[in-house]
C-alpha cells in the first residue's frame, strides 16, 4: 500500500522523512500514556488540558501570522526578515501577557474554578513566546526542505515531554508534571530548530527597513489569517475551557485524551503531507497559477489513508481505552467513537487548508473559521441550555462540525482551480 500511495518522488521521500521523525515522537507518548494515566488522574489531565487550551490560543496568533508569509518569496533575505517581525511581534504579545497574569490571576482562576491554574498563569507568558518562535523557526525549516531537522527536533520533543511527566509523576503525580513536560519539550524542539536555521540564513540581512516593507507587502496574513487561526484555535480550545464551566474538569480530562489520541494520525500522517503539499503546492502555482496537479494527487491519498486508519478504530475504541490506560478512561474511548467523524474530514481538508494561504485567500479562509467558531460555540451554549448530557452534546457537535469541513474541502477545491 505505501508504494501505491507514495510511488517514488520528491513528494513522497519528504512525507516519509517527516513522518518517520514523526512516528517516533508519537511512539513514545503512545507508550508512556498508559503509564501516565495510572500515574495522573482525569483532573490532573483536565487542568493540563485548560493550560494547553490558553496557551495554544494566544500561541496561535503569536507572530501575526507571518510565519506563512516565510514560504513566499523567492528570496531567502526576505524570507528571514518577515521571521524577524513575527518574532518582534511574539515578544511584544507576550510582554503584554504578563499584564492579565499577575494583576487579574485571582479573577482568572475564579472563574475558570480551578485554583491549581493560577500558579501556572504566570508561565503563559513565556510559552506564548516559546510558541511564537516555533512558528517561526518551522517554516525557516519548511523553507529549506529540512524535512530531517523537522523530524529530529520532533523526536527531541517527544523525548524530553516523556523524560520530564515520567520524572515527576514518579515524585509526585499532580498536574504540575505534566505541565513541566509540556514547557520543557517546547524548549528543546527549539533550541534544535534554531541552531539549524542559523546556519541557513544570514542573521546579518535583518533590517528594520526591510521588516516595514515586508509587513506592509504581506499585511493580509495579520489582517485576515490571523483572525482565521484565532477563530479555528478558539472552535476547538475554548470549547476545551468552556467543558470545565458546563460540565466538569474530570468531564475535560477523559474528553481531552479522546482528542489526543484520535490527533495522533492526524499529527504523524496529515501534518507531514500539509507541510509537504504547501511547498509544493507553491510551486506549481508560481508555474501555472494553479496547483490542481497536486490537489488532486495529495487528495487520493489522504482518502485512502483516512478510510485506512479511522475506520477500523470506530470498533475497538472503548476496549482499546480500557486495556490500554485503565478501566477508568473507557468513557474517554466512548468519547471517541462519537467524535471520529470530525477527525476524519479534518484529516482531509485540514492537510489541504494551506491552499488558501498559497494563493493568498486570507479573507476566504476567515470567513469559514469564523463560521466554525460560531457554530461551536453555539452547539455547546445550546447544549448547556436544554441540559444536555455530554454524549448528547458530542452527537450534536459532530454532525455540525462535520458538514462543516466538508464544505471547505470543495472551497479548497474551487481554490486551487483558480475558480475563487
């Protein structure tokens, strides 16, 4: 099947070289997951979830969006001047940041109710920025084709997240561990990125001068694509936050291991192809002003591949929670089988979503984020309203959500042909 998939071409040689790295980050999390739940309770994953959610949501936008911009130009001086003012912007965010975490914990923490967040709001600030510079340093990486430095700072992140949860749950299991893991495992996975863009690129060519007219060149990104990624983050982070308000933390822990585990094919196999295809996708639109060539191709594969991985899990999910993380998180495997079907569409057109970003369809991709969020956030408020139970919620959500990516699927489409 894989010679099928992915006969013998660049393409395929740069999805495989990233999903090597990747499969091996995703192992090692995968075996240690059955450690950590015997170790960490729901709560302790729920509290980890709403730092994620926050961090993840400011995270999102932490360099303006610019990062796409790098991919752009033919020029690698522009490419690291437009990194420069991303990260100008990540630092200033973060600054910014600590305004909230210091003068507003007590309110944050009494509204999320969960008093164990407070201390940890005062790192969302650094993370944020930790954040920002991965962006960054991912498409520097992208750019070059260093698709085997993407793979091993993967690797590196994965290691040192386990080292650090495995290490301090033995101590004492609280969501602290796991949390340390989480900041820790952004630092390595930088400190590899960055030492490896330094020696592709001429720190040297970074010019204020350069930075402004760069901004204003790509000023789309912050102006549309920014608020794209906030609408999209905020669909699936707030509504992470929201479960502790409408339901409970407990509720949020076995509902945030469902996300993680059915993510993981979506992180090994739709994130190394989404990256693969953006670069190509480039250059077939700098060609022929079209990229429908490798729409069409990266299509196929993802349909296969989804039907491949997801359906088959619809009928073990429980059991496989069961055996694998305890008896305790076999509702988190329930969970799961109500919310494959918005995986295996986001599989799809998630890995294609860049076409908008390549043929600078910013307003086009906010417009349907926007919808997402809108959409979310009124299922769950809905929900909350009538007092439905959360498998009933769950029901809801994924119809709607699903018939909503179906949709940019076929805008996608129409994208890429140069109808849109």
């Amino acid at each position: 099947m894989r010679t099928k998939l992915f006969k013998n071409n660049e393409f395929s040689k740069n999805v495989l070289t990233l999903m090597t790295g990747t499969t091996i980050a995703q192992a090692i999390p995968i075996a240690i997951t059955p450690i950590l739940t015997r170790m960490y309770s729901p709560e302790d994953f729920g509290v980890l979830a709403l730092f994620v959610a926050i961090t993840v949501i400011m995270g999102s936008v932490a360099n303006g969006r610019y990062e796409l911009a790098i991919m752009l130009p033919t020029e690698d001086d522009d490419a690291i001047n437009i990194a420069a003012m991303g990260l100008l912007i990540a630092t200033v965010l973060s600054v910014v940041l600590f305004v909230p975490a210091i003068f507003l914990n007590d309110y944050i923490t009494e509204k999320l109710d969960n008093e164990f967040i407070g201390f940890w709001l005062y790192f969302v600030p650094p993370v944020v920025w930790l954040l920002g510079l991965h962006n960054i340093l991912n498409y520097l990486n992208n750019r070059k084709k260093s698709y085997k430095d993407m793979a091993k700072a993967t690797v590196y992140k994965s290691v040192a997240q386990a080292a650090v949860q495995l290490g301090i749950g033995a101590v004492k299991a609280t969501a602290s561990g796991l949390i340390s893991g989480q900041i820790v495992s952004n630092l390595v996975a930088n400190t590899r990125l960055a030492l490896n863009a330094k020696r592709q690129y001429q720190l040297n060519r970074i010019t204020w001068f350069e930075m402004k007219r760069l901004a204003k060149r790509y000023i789309n990104f912050p102006k549309y694509s920014m608020w794209a990624i906030l609408s999209n983050t905020l669909s699936y982070q707030l509504l992470n936050i929201l479960i502790t308000v409408f339901y409970s933390i407990a509720t949020l822990g076995f509902y945030s291991l469902a996300q993680r585990i059915l993510g993981m094919p979506s992180s090994l196999i739709g994130e190394s192809i989404g990256r693969v295809y953006f670069q190509q996708a480039t250059l077939e639109k700098n060609k022929t002003g079209k990229a429908v060539k490798i729409f069409k191709s990266t299509t196929k594969k993802l349909m296969v591949l989804s039907c491949v991985v997801f359906v088959p899990l619809y009928f073990v999910l429980p059991s496989v929670f069961a055996i694998a993380f305890g008896e305790e998180w076999r509702i988190a495997g329930e969970y799961s089988q109500l919310i494959l079907p918005v995986f295996i569409f986001r599989f799809v057109s998630g890995a294609l979503s860049n076409t908008n970003n390549v043929f600078e369809k910013q307003g086009l991709a906010l417009a349907w984020q926007m919808g997402l969020l809108i959409l979310s956030m009124a299922t769950l408020f809905v929900s909350g309203y009538y007092q439905f139970d959360f498998e009933t919620f769950l029901k809801v959500y994924t119809t709607v959500v699903s018939l909503h990516y179906i949709l940019l699927y076929f805008i996608l489409k129409y994208v890429a042909e140069a109808r849109l």
